[in-house]
C-alpha cells in the first residue's frame, strides 16, 4: 500500500487506547491518514461501539484497512468479523501479521493493547500494511470463508 493518502481506520476501547494513540501518531508521520473511530479517553467503554462502525466502513468499501484494539484483541476481532466483507486477524507477533495478509488477505488487524509492548504493535501495524495477499490457492480458502452451512 502506498503511504501518501492512504486512509486507515483505526478504533479502540479503554484497553487499546493507549496504544491506538501511539501506532496513530506514528503511522501519520509516515503519511498515512486516520479515519480515528474512537475511543478518545482510558475511561471504561464497550469495544462494540468503537469498533462496528471503522468496521462497517471497510465493509462498505469506504476505507481500505482497519488497524483496531482491545485489551486482549479478542471482542474487537469478533466484532469486527460479523461483517462479511471484513477478515480480521488477531495477531501477537509480526510473523502472524504477515500471514493474515499473505494467506488470508485480512483487511483489519486487531491488536492486543494489554499484552504486547507499543514497540510490537507497531511493527506487526507496519507488517500488515505492507505485506500482500499471496492469492493463488489461499483465493480459493478465502472465498469459502462465508460459505457458512446451513
Ligand atoms: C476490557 O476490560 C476488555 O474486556 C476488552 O478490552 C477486551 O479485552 C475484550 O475482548
């Protein structure tokens, strides 16, 4: 992805609010511009609210990628992942935000802000968003994905 203009979602609740702040700061030095959805304090909130509509906005073709937190990453990738143009992959290391690109073409990371240092977040961010979809036959897993039965 090219930096100049990219437009990234990013949302948090209390848990990943401090680490939104620093990865957003860090990701606009770069040239990036934040669609910001929310959480702006450390005071309790319910991750749902932030994170349905940065999710929905990429689901809805508005924005191209996501980068958003909770404290363990858990309920803000869940969240997300009830909308079906949207993969959200959890990740606690850089080699796992490589993957969800190359081999799931995730469009959200969703970072764990009570577990991992601000440094790693950073660096499994940077991985995400530049690392491609390999295609091939991960296009043929990624399109089962929705085939939910019934
Ligand atoms: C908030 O205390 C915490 O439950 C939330 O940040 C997240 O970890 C939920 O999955």
């Amino acid at each position: 992805m090219t930096k100049s203009g990219t437009v990234l979602a990013m949302a948090s609740d209390h848990g990943g609010f401090e680490m939104k702040e620093f990865i957003k700061e860090q990701l606009i030095a770069e040239g990036y511009e934040i669609k910001d959805f929310g959480t702006n304090s450390e005071e309790s909130v319910d991750y749902p609210d932030m994170i349905h509509p940065a999710a929905k906005a990429i689901n809805d073709g508005e924005i191209e990628r996501g980068i958003i937190f909770c404290g363990s990453g858990n309920g803000a990738q869940m969240t997300a992942n009830k909308y079906p143009n949207v993969r959200a992959g959890l990740c606690w290391t850089v080699e796992q935000a490589s993957l969800i690109r190359q081999h799931n073409n995730a469009n959200i990371i969703s970072l764990p802000g009570r577990f991992v240092s601000f440094d790693e977040g950073l660096a499994m961010a940077k991985k995400f968003l530049s690392t491609d979809f390999e295609g091939g036959r991960h296009t043929r897993r990624v399109e089962k994905i929705n085939k939910i039965l019934k």
